[in-house]
C-alpha cells in the first residue's frame, strides 16, 4: 500500500472516531454568531450603531441604466461617511471591453451644504463645529438604504437620507429630508450646486458624456416644530447636457419602491424560520435588480463595479436564468432570452466556441481563459430555464442552441469519456486539469434535460433516446474518472491527480448523482473545506467563492441530508442577511472583497426552489417534486410561483404516518399528493 493510501485511510478513521465531538462543536459553532442588524416587521433589516464601532460596509444597488454602489463608515462617535460610486453601464468609453463603462466616484465633502439658523450641519465630523455634528440612530435597508439621526446641539434636527438608483433613468438619487424637532422656528438651508464633468472626446463611444451633479430644492425654508424641509442630489449621465431637466425626488422613490415591489410579489417562500424568508427575499431583489437596458435589449450582468452591460455563460446562462424561469417577471425573463439569443449568435459549422462572455452592450466578447466549459454551461442553463418557463414558442427558440452545445461537449469527450475543457468558472485561479468535475456534470444534467424538452417538442425518439444514453455513459464515466477517496473521504478528485478537497465536489449532488453522496457530504461540511464563511474553494487555503458554498447546500438537501443542510443554511444565511456585511450573498473574498455581484444571489433562492421543495423541470407542464421538509418544521410553502405556463402555489405538510402531503394550489382549487420523505411526486400542470 502506498504511504498516500496508507495516510487517507489513517484520516478517514480518525475522521470517524472524532465525528461526534467534532459535530458538537460546529453546531456550538453554527449558533455563536452575533447579529449586527435585526429584522423588521415591514421586511427591512435595521442597524442600529452601538458599542461594536467603528464598522464600514458597502452595497450595491441598480436599476435599468445604474448602478449605485455605496460604502458607508461610522466612527466611535456615530458619525458617518459615505462614499457614492455611481456607475452608468450604457455610456461607454473606447475601447470596447468589460469595463470600459463610465463611472465616477463622490465623498461627502462634495456634496452642498446646509445651515440652521446660519449653522452649518455637518453630515460628517467636523472637529471645528463638532456641536453641530449628525449622529447616526438607524441604518434601513430593503432595496433603498435609509440612514436617520439627531443633531441635537444647539438646534434639534431630524435627519434622514436615502440613497437609491433611478428605477429606468441613468440618475443615482440622494434625498435628505430635515425635520425641526425643536420648539422653535427653524430656518433650514442648502445650497445650490450643479458640477458638469464631460468624458474625453476622443475616447468617448458615441459622443463625449456628461455628469451632472445637481442639487434639488435648494433654497431656504422656515419650519416649525414637525415641519420638514426635503432636499435631493441627483447623479446623472447624459450626452444632450443642454436639454433641461428636472428631477421629481418622490417620484423617483415611488418608483423604485415599486419596482422593488413587483420584484417581492411572485415566489414568495414562506417558512418557518423568519431569517431563511427574509434571505431569500432580499435575495430576490439582488438577483432580479441588476438588468440594464441596453442598445441590444435587456442584460443581466453581475455588477460589483466591473461587470456591467455584459453576460456570461455562467452568470447568466447558468446561474440565474433558470431561477427567472420561476418568477414571472418580464424584465427578468426578457433578459434570460435576449442573453441566450445573443450566445447563439457565436454558432458555427465547425464548433468553434461559444465566448465566454459578451461585454459592451454586445459589441464584443471575451474569451480570455478559454473553454470554461462554457457550451455545457449555456446546455445546462438554456434546457433547465425552456422547461420551466413552459413556453413551446421560447424551448423552440432556445432549441438549436442547446443542440449545438450539446454536440460541441460531445465532440470533446476524451478518450475515458468526460469533457476536456482548459478550465472552468474560475479561470484558472485554481487548478482545474483539462478535465473537471464541473463541465462533466453540467454536460450530464443538459443531457437528462435535453431528453425532456426534446420529446415536448417532438423531436424525434431516436435524438432524444441519443441523449438518455449519453447522460447514462457520462454518470459511470464521471464515476470512474473522478471517483475517488481524498483526503480520507470517499468522494471526487476535482481533475486528474487531484489530491486536495475542492468545493466543487458538491456539483454532482445538484445533478441527481447521488453515489457518493455521504462521503461527499462529510467532506463538505468537515473543518478540511468549511469556513465561517462557507467552503473554502481548495482545502487549506483562506479563499471562498459564494457560489460553491450555494451549490453545495442546494445539493445536500437534494441528497436527503435534510438537518445538516439546514443547520449550515441558517448559519449562511443569517451571517449575510445579519452578520457584518450584508444583506445579499457575495462573490468572493479576497479577491473583490466580498462585491454583491448579483446572480450568486438567483443561487441562494435556488437552494430552496430546487433543494428544499425539490423541483426539477420534466417538461413543458411537468416537473418532479421531492421536498425536503425538515424534521421540526408542520409546513412550508412557495406561493405565486410564475412557472410551467401557469401561476400556482406549492405547499408541503407533515401527514399521517410519517408521510408528506404535497397541495398544489391552482385557479382557485387544490390538488394534493402523498408521498413518503424522500419520495417524489409527478407534478402535472
């Protein structure tokens, strides 16, 4: 026996003897976090600064043609400082690239002033007049990051502020709205200010574009006690600087509270646990918020201040397509077509690839790390969202692309029958062999539902049974070829050679491969790959990626381990919706500290669409339901689900000798189900 055998299976026994001391730990572990913000009965969340300062933050907000990125700071005194990057994803500079969006960057220092009584109110510490300082009481966000507080000497003011993007204009929006809570009259002041600033001419796409930084109902005003005065700056990008313009302030706030609204409305989970609810609907607006409206139609792109107007196959195909597909929303919807429509434009005769990702409103792509695995991503994400959205008319549309992706991984299976790529989502920051787990199972997943969609459309039996065969190869090919026990887990080596954990060992879980599932599982959630901020991408190293973290939970409550899911899943939750940076999952860390970059947030809902209800497209109309209903929980729902052609709501319930009743709620009447936990019930629409 080799001295690597010999050490793996030394850890593996090890790993069992400690198992129970080592659980009771991380559950201790799991229930040790300390909230920073609470939640609030109107589904906000609330900070209120106490002892634990000075802290900082940053969110990202947007709308069709912006993108608000806000960091905010507040100091052991209370006091804040607010620094505004406003992004505007349509106005372009040259050349095309990923980022070659228009983007400008404004501290508090640069914003007017205001005076009481002739005072100037200093909205961040100013030692000369600390007197006349802000002090922060609360901290609000839900779509709209909301900031209130006192100065209290010599004057009493109220002040609040809110920040948010323009829901259809390029136009960032500040509101400060001053409230005498003194008894006397109080004379309340800003100043005037505009600030033009026009990118150069020579490398501006189009022409030349201008900032316009302007103040709103600056003026005077005297109030009397409860009296407010409502003041604005708007941060706005235009090529026509000349045309007159003027901003309605609540206006503009009714409209992205609407849209914020509309977002809210369809897919509403509804749980037992109030923090798993309140994730998942600020997870819904991250993830359907950041859709810009472009020259080539509605985008999807990720955001995190580098990735606008642009689409990837990830992302966008893979992602969080498949998670619009249930919610109804038509921006969102338009968008998953617009960005399936335009990879496949990059078809050809001789399977060349697909790029990775079309950046500058479609202008140009990107293919810098090569064959991610990119067709079988779009395979995967195309397949998945034409059966859920139940649309004859999309599938067709959407048909030749998934056939041409499928074929392209076909013709790159290598000689033990998985897919060579030269890497995958991670581009090379981690090793990936010319072989990964990933793609093979992507390619495995588009396959199953390749077969699916094909007999809908009436595609012939013998292309459909084509893929069902290829799919049943490819699950002993991705067994043999990536099987294997890893650091004394029996699990999968992530490439060839592999001998470390990688997160990615969870992706044949949410593929309905289940053969290795408890080693899997036991690895996943072992301190060799479990961090207090989810999986660590490679054992032993500082580095996540949210999106492992995501897929793996989603996998494990499909697997059936329905407690450990759920226990790791509270603890996710709560520490992004309430922990130090919130409210919305994140990309990374180190690298982009931690950017809400939008479509991981379609992965966290999807833990619940396809994990805990366990939802999976069969067809047109159809579709598998296995929930996942945890021991301590009477019942659960996901209502006013917009998907298979219809609107319906999808209840689970605890019944009678330990089975599960399944109600689907329909145009006004129920339809129920009995299945056993674990067991799956045919769902026909």
């Amino acid at each position: 026996m080799s001295f690597t055998k010999t050490r793996s299976t030394i850890q593996s026994i090890l790993f069992l003897i400690l198992l129970p001391c080592y659980l009771q730990a991380q559950q201790r572990a799991l229930s040790a976090q300390k909230d920073r913000w609470q939640m609030m009965p109107d589904g906000a969340i609330r900070w209120q600064p106490g002892d634990r300062l000075p802290h900082n933050d940053h969110i990202e907000m947007s709308g069709q043609k912006t993108s608000l990125w806000v960091k905010y700071e507040i100091d052991t005194a209370g006091v804040s400082r607010l620094t505004r990057t406003v992004v505007f994803p349509t106005f372009r500079m040259l050349p095309d690239d990923t980022r070659s969006h228009v983007s400008f960057t404004f501290s508090d220092d640069e914003l007017p002033k205001i005076f009481c009584n002739g005072n100037q109110i200093n909205l961040v510490r100013n030692p000369a007049t600390d007197d006349r300082t802000l002090k922060v009481g609360n901290i609000y966000q839900n779509g709209i990051m909301m900031m209130d507080g006192m100065v209290n000497s010599p004057e009493s003011l109220k002040i609040e502020r809110y920040l948010f993007p323009s829901a259809t204009l390029p136009m960032a929006v500040e509101i400060i709205r001053v409230t005498n809570a003194a008894a006397n009259v109080a004379t309340i002041e800003m100043d005037e200010m505009t600030r033009r600033e026009k990118t150069d001419s020579l490398r501006s796409k189009g022409r030349p574009h201008t900032l316009m930084v302007e103040s709103v109902n600056a003026g005077s005003y005297k109030l009397k006690k409860g009296e407010s005065a409502i003041f604005g700056i708007t941060y706005r990008m235009t090529d026509l600087p000349d045309i007159p313009f003027h901003a309605d302030l609540m206006r503009e706030l009714a409209d992205r509270k609407a849209r914020i609204k509309q977002i809210l409305k369809p897919l509403q989970l509804v749980t037992p646990d109030s923090v798993l609810n309140t994730a998942f609907a600020f997870a819904k607006i991250r993830a359907t918020e950041s859709i810009f409206k472009t020259k080539t139609g509605y985008l999807h792109s990720p955001g995190g201040l580098s990735y606008y107007a642009a689409i990837w196959a990830n992302d966008q195909a893979e992602y969080v397509n498949p998670f619009f597909a249930f919610t109804g929303d038509s921006i969102a919807n338009a968008s998953a077509m617009n960005s399936y429509r335009l990879f496949a434009r990059y078809m050809n005769p001789d399977y060349r690839p697909i790029p990775s990702s079309i950046v500058a409103e479609g202008d140009t792509t990107w293919h810098g790390a090569g064959d991610r695995g990119d067709q079988a991503m779009i395979a995967y994400g195309a397949s998945r969202y034409a059966l859920t959205v139940g649309s004859a008319d999309s599938a067709r549309l959407l048909w030749p692309l998934i056939k041409w992706c499928l074929e392209y991984n076909r013709r790159h299976l290598n000689a033990d029958g998985v897919v060579l790529s030269n890497t995958d989502e991670l581009e090379g920051r981690f090793p990936a062999g010319n072989a990964n787990l990933s793609t093979s199972c992507l390619y495995y997943d588009a396959l199953i539902s390749a077969g699916y969609l094909g007999r809908n459309l009436g595609i012939s039996k013998s292309e459909t049974e084509s893929y069902s065969s290829a799919a049943s190869n490819l699950k002993v090919n991705i067994e043999k070829y990536f099987g294997a026990q890893v650091q004394g887990f029996q699990t999968y080596r992530y490439y060839k050679n592999n001998e470390t954990l990688r997160a990615w060992i969870c992706i044949p879980l949410t593929m309905g491969i289940y053969d290795r599932s408890d080693g899997t599982i036991d690895a996943l959630f072992s301190p060799t790959l479990w961090t207090n901020d989810g999986l660590a991408t490679e054992s032993g190293k500082n580095t996540f990626w949210d999106r492992s973290t995501l897929y793996a939970l989603r996998g494990v409550f499909q697997a059936g381990a329905t407690s450990r899911a759920l226990s790791f899943l509270h603890y996710y939750s709560q520490r992004r919706l309430l922990g130090d940076h919130v409210p919305y999952p994140v990309e990374a860390y180190p690298e982009g500290n931690q950017r809400h970059l939008s479509a991981e947030s379609g992965l966290y809902c999807r833990i619940f669409i396809e994990g805990m209800f366990g939802i999976r497209p069969r067809g047109l109309n159809v579709f598998d339901c296995t929930p996942r209903l945890p021991e301590n929980w009477n019942d659960m729902s996901l209502n006013n689900i917009h998907a298979f052609g219809t609107v319906f709501d999808l209840q689970v319930q605890k019944s009678t000798g330990g089975k599960l009743k399944i109600i689907v709620r329909r145009n006004g009447r129920a339809y129920q189900y009995a299945v056993k936990n674990g067991g799956t019930a045919k769902i026909s629409l």
